[in-house]
C-alpha cells in the first residue's frame, strides 16, 4: 500500500520511535544510552511529517491520516501544523515577506545568537497562519476541521495516558522523569532544530533566484539519516517530488546553484558559522544575490502576515510567487 517502496525505510523509523522511547519505560537505567536516540529519532518524525504532508506515504486516505497521528505523538506536535505554516505558507514566499519563517525578522545578521533563538521567534509567528488554516477548516471544510480536532485528540490524550503509565510504574517523581526523557525532551529537540535547518537553509540566500533562493547540504551521510532533506533547493522548485528522488532531480541543478549555497558537510559548515566566524569573518557567510527584504521592484516590504492560504480548497503544494 506504500506509494514508493523507499518509504519501507520509513515505515522501519516508525517503528523504532516506540520501541526505543519505552524501552525507557521499562528500564530507566537505559535514559543516557536511549534518550539521544530518542531525540534523533523525534526530529526523524518531524522529517517524515515534512514529506508526508508534501507526498502522501500511503495510497489509502485513511492510512495517510492515521500516519500523521503517529508521527504526531513523538514530533511533538499535531503534524496538520506543516500545511499552512511550510507547504502552503514557507513555499509561498521562500523567506520573502509574508514567510511567517522569515529569517530576517528583526536583525539581518547571521550568528550564533540568531541561529539558536529563530525557533522561538518562528514559533511565535507561525502561530498565525495554523489559526487562520483551522479557521477556514471549520468554516469551509468540516471533515479537515474534523481530523485536526482528531489530531489534537489523540496527540494530548495518548501522552496523558503515557504520563500516567510512567507514574503507576516509577511514581510521580520518578514516572515524570521517565517520560521527559522519552518523550518530552526528544519532541523539544525535535521542534528546534527543524526550525533551526530551515533557518540555515535560507539566510543569506537570494529567494528572488531561479535556483540559488535555498541553501543545500549534500553529504550523504546527513541526507541518509534526514531521508534527503538536505537537498533543499529542489525540494523547493518541485515540493511534491518523493524525498528518494530528489538526489536525481538535484543532480540536474546542481551546476547552476552558486558553490556556497552547496556545503558538503552540515557539522563543518556550522563549525564555520559558529566557531570561526566570530574569530575569523571570512568563514562567515554573506548575502548571494538579492537579499529577501530588497525586492527588484523596489518600495518597503510588509513582514506581518497576510491571510492567503488557499489550503481548503486547493491542495498542499503552493507554488513559489
């Protein structure tokens, strides 16, 4: 029943999230070994929703929506949010105005600082798009409006009863600790650092480009364990392309994409940005083309958010403005 027989690895991750995140449950002298595991194996539940909002991972409605309830319980939040906040939203715009993910929000600098807290600041403002998405899925579309409220259900109700299960076996304090370690923690560095990728994947890039609007990772080691997602400037130009065919499709654009908006290494890259940079500023990175707040057209830009999202009535993949 699987679109693409590469989601077979997906499915294996899926399975993993569990197994390793109650085994926690069972033994907590295994937290220190388990709980980083836990925690890459979150942030691949916040990769696999990403592509599974862009292109379904099952052929059955119903399984497709069931999947994104799982994902749900260990990403750490009801997965419906990648709609209107990146697929409808983030693709819109591309880190121009109108992005609630703008990376230039309130300082065009790139450092350290503004690396760590964009995710809050992200978080905050994409706030706006996922209330104007429900909205008009209760005004417009009651089914949709139906399976986010489900969404929420299953997402609150089954950690409660995962909380009250850690408590009846290791008491309240111990209970409590047990699933901060396999749930609470893994979702909170989940959470952060999908947002921190998207923030490293456009700052300074030129979102008014063909190809350069998005910075790519190309190693293979961090696109095997993120199911291709470093690959993101042709993840842009064809979002619903199946995350295992996007190593061929980047091979096509690879040649036309300025060489520093193609690292090799995700590790080195940051060791750049972040441990040279500030002794030495030539590791740092500049702006590739046109920066997203000078628009060939000239005139100020409007950063708050307009509510455009078309998501009840025409599907999940916007394409670039």
């Amino acid at each position: 029943m699987l679109r693409y027989s590469a989601d077979i690895r997906t499915l294996l991750w899926c399975l993993a999230m569990p197994v390793v995140a109650l085994t926690m449950f069972w033994d907590p002298g295994l937290i220190p070994y388990l709980c980083p595991l836990a925690c890459y194996l979150a942030l691949s539940a916040g990769v696999i929703a990403h592509n599974h909002n862009h292109c379904p991972t099952f052929r059955n409605r119903k399984m497709n929506e069931a999947m994104g309830m799982w994902l749900s319980l260990f990403y750490g939040y009801p997965t419906f949010v990648w709609i209107p906040t990146h697929n409808l939203n983030h693709h819109k715009f591309v880190n121009k105005a109108g992005d609630a993910t703008i990376t230039w929000r309130y300082s065009k600098k790139h450092n350290f600082l503004v690396a760590f807290f964009f995710p809050f600041v992200s978080t905050y403002w994409q706030q706006e798009p996922t209330k104007a998405f429900i909205d008009k899925a209760r005004a417009r579309n009651p089914a949709l409006f139906r399976q986010i409220v489900l969404q929420y259900v299953v997402w609150g109700g089954t950690h409660a009863a995962l909380v009250a299960l850690a408590i009846y076996l290791h008491g309240i304090g111990g209970g409590l600790r047990v699933w901060a370690f396999a749930f609470l923690i893994p979702a909170f560095f989940s959470l952060w650092t999908i947002m921190f990728f998207n923030y490293i994947q456009h700052v300074h890039a030129d979102p008014w480009s063909e190809h350069d609007h998005s910075r790519s990772f190309t190693g293979r080691l961090i696109n095997f364990f993120l199911f291709n997602n470093g690959l993101h400037a042709v993840h842009h130009e064809t979002p619903g392309l199946h995350w295992s065919l996007l190593p061929q499709a980047h091979a096509k654009i690879a040649a036309s994409i300025d060489p520093r908006l193609k690292p090799v290494s995700f590790f080195g890259w940051c060791f750049r940005s972040y441990v040279l940079a500030p002794l030495f500023p030539r590791f740092g990175t500049t702006q590739v083309g046109r920066a997203p707040y000078d628009p060939p057209q000239g005139g100020a830009v409007d950063v708050s958010f307009g509510d455009e999202l078309q998501a009840v009535d025409s599907g999940v993949n916007v394409a670039r403005v």
